[in-house]
C-alpha cells in the first residue's frame, strides 16, 4: 500500500519542475546527475565539428532521465554522425517483454528492428539477465538539408505488436514533434569533448548535449497503478542497424571494439548491467525476486531441515524474516512449519 502511495507521488504533476525542461537537444539543470557514464573510448568516430547539426562521429558519454509530468524525458547524450548511423533505445518498463529480441516485432525503420532479432536459429540481441524490453525508440539524422527522423515499436512478449515511423526534425528547437504519439525528439550535435576515438577507457562525464527524447509513460508500457523502474538500454548503431558500435549506456567497459551484428550480441557476457535504471519506485530491485518459496532458506526448491537450522540460527535478526515483521522469530517458524515439503 505504502508503495503505492509513493509511487503515485512520484508520478505527480509538479508545475513548477515542468518548465525547466525544453525539448532541445540538452540535458537541463532538472535532470541531476547522468544515470550512467561512458567508459569506453569511441569505435565509431570521435565528432570534433562542434555543430548543432552535422556530426562527423558517433559516441554516447552519458545517460540522463527525468520523469515529470507523466512524461519520460532522456538525454543520451554524445553525437550521432550525419550519415544515419542509428540510435538504438531499447526500455524494459514493465513485466513481460524480451530479454532476447525476436524476428518478429513490427516492421519498423526498413525493418531494421528485426535485423537486430531472431534469424529463426535462435539467435538475437539478448540484454542483460533482468531487462525485458518492452518499447523501442530509434532515431537517426543526416542529409542536405539537414534532418533527424525516429521510429517507435512496440516490444511485446510474444511479438507482434504495433511500432510506427513518427516524423522527421531538425537541430535545436526545431524539433520532430509527433502529436499522435506525444514523442517529442530534440538535437544538439555540438558535442566535442566526452571520449575520444578509439576502445580504450575513456571517461565520458560532463556532456549534456546530444539527444533528448520525451515519450509519454503511457505510451511506453508503464502501468499506472504499479509501475516499475524504468530501465534504458541504448546504443549505436550502424545504418541498416546491423553493425553495433562499443558505445553503448551503460558501457560496455576498457578494450571493448564494435560489437558487429546485433543478432550476435550477448550482453549477459560482459561485464555489469548495460543498462541505466531511472528509479519510479525507490529502492526496488533491478531483479524482482522469482523465489514465490521464501521459506526455502537454502535454495535447493525444499522446506526442510536444513531450512529449520538457518531459521533458528538467523533467530532475533532479520536474516530469515519470512514475514516481514524485521526480526526472525516464532510467527516466522510457523511459516516455515506450515510450507514444509516442497517448493510449489
Ligand atoms: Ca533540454
Ligand atoms: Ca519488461
Ligand atoms: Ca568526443
Ligand atoms: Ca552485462
């Protein structure tokens, strides 16, 4: 219930916050500090033009999100190069989804959301253990004069779905402004600091220029009722969206080149969560626990005798608190007592 109260709280209208964020391209005082910060130096071209528009690299130095009003708002920050590279955004908002992207989602940007999915061999880009993506959002820019275009899609957990080509932009205020979706999607290319070019560390603190992306949580999955911590994974990308770059949020880490075809890609294989998470729920974990047998202190899916012996030996501390009161004690034995055998 508690939850419920706070989580509401969160998602509450706040006037006088909603006016500090403008649609442009920079993330703005309201946003806080980055989500995550990029670790690796660019694989993809170090953009060193210094315009708003044209970018003659691709590189995300960090991560920033807000959500106010009903609306996610994201900055990811860094250069996306003028030749359509693609900014992949992928959002695990809710339960259900795909941790391993399949090859039937909707066809979407010259259907290069089933390039990254399921060849029918079983392949696929597969994220992180706890991130199943619910919604996508891309974007890329280029061309003379000079535009950035975005496209959406639904990520359901059998596939399927809707996804849609929502509009064409420009550079600062002049903005791609889908009123059918309430997608609003801002550039500042000026970037030229953040990582260099190459693989190796980098760090990609203190940029707060790149791309900023409104998506109402109503579009993206968010259950009003109870919600969950929005999780962002997002990465470069080639044209076809087939090649993916080392710049990825969170990053990939030190000494890590291109990662090449998305169907290929494992992220369970490198190291730490490539992911940033914006908390609507404070302190709920990454992972909601799977473990509906919580008297099985042990783990090995029976409530038994060893179970007896960790509980009395946890007796008066909260390390075998079954019921939530804070403390181990008789009303947690009778828990135990009372599930004994095995696991349903
Ligand atoms: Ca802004
Ligand atoms: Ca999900
Ligand atoms: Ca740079
Ligand atoms: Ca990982």
């Amino acid at each position: 219930m508690n939850r419920f109260i706070s989580t509401m709280a969160v998602l509450a209208v706040t006037p006088s916050a909603l006016a500090q964020i403008v649609i442009d391209g920079t993330a703005e005082k309201a946003y806080g500090a980055a989500l995550a910060v990029q670790n690796v130096q660019t694989n993809f071209g170090n953009a060193n033009l210094g315009q708003i528009d044209y970018a003659n690299g691709s590189e995300i130095d960090g991560l920033f999100a807000r959500v106010e009003g009903g609306i996610l708002y994201i900055v990811i920050a860094g250069n996306v190069e003028s030749n359509f590279n693609k900014l992949d955004v992928f959002l695990d908002t809710r339960e259900g989804g795909q941790n391993r992207l399949r090859g039937n989602n909707p066809n979407v940007s010259f259907d290069g959301l089933n390039r990254m999915g399921d060849s029918g061999t079983g392949n696929g880009l597969t994220f992180d253990e706890c991130f199943t993506a619910d919604f996508y959002f891309t974007t890329t820019c280029g061309g003379a004069p000079f535009a950035t275009y975005a496209n959406i899609a639904q990520l359901l957990t059998e596939g399927g779905g809707t996804g849609d080509y929502i509009g064409s932009g420009g550079s600062g205020t002049n903005i791609l402004n889908s009123e059918p979706y309430g997608v609003q999607v801002g550039y500042n290319n000026s970037n030229a600091a953040g990582v260099d070019g190459g693989t190796g560390a980098a760090d990609g603190s203190g940029v707060r220029t790149g791309v900023e992306v409104a998506l109402p949580l109503s579009l993206i999955g968010v259950d009003p009722i109870s919600p969950q911590n929005i999780k962002i994974c997002a990465f470069i990308n080639g044209t076809g969206h087939d090649f993916a770059s080392n710049q990825f949020m969170a990053g990939l880490g030190p000494n890590t080149a291109n990662l090449g075809d998305p169907r290929a890609i494992n992220l369970t294989a490198v190291a730490g969560n490539q992911y940033a998470v914006v908390e609507i729920v404070p302190g709920q974990p990454d992972c909601p626990s799977t473990n509906d047998c919580p008297a099985d202190i042990d783990g090995d899916g029976v409530v038994g005798g060893t179970d007896l012996t960790g509980l009395l030996a946890a007796w008066g501390t909260n390390a075998a608190d079954l019921d939530g009161d804070g403390t181990t004690a008789g009303t947690d034995l009778t828990v135990l007592l009372a599930s004994w055998g095995t696991c349903q």
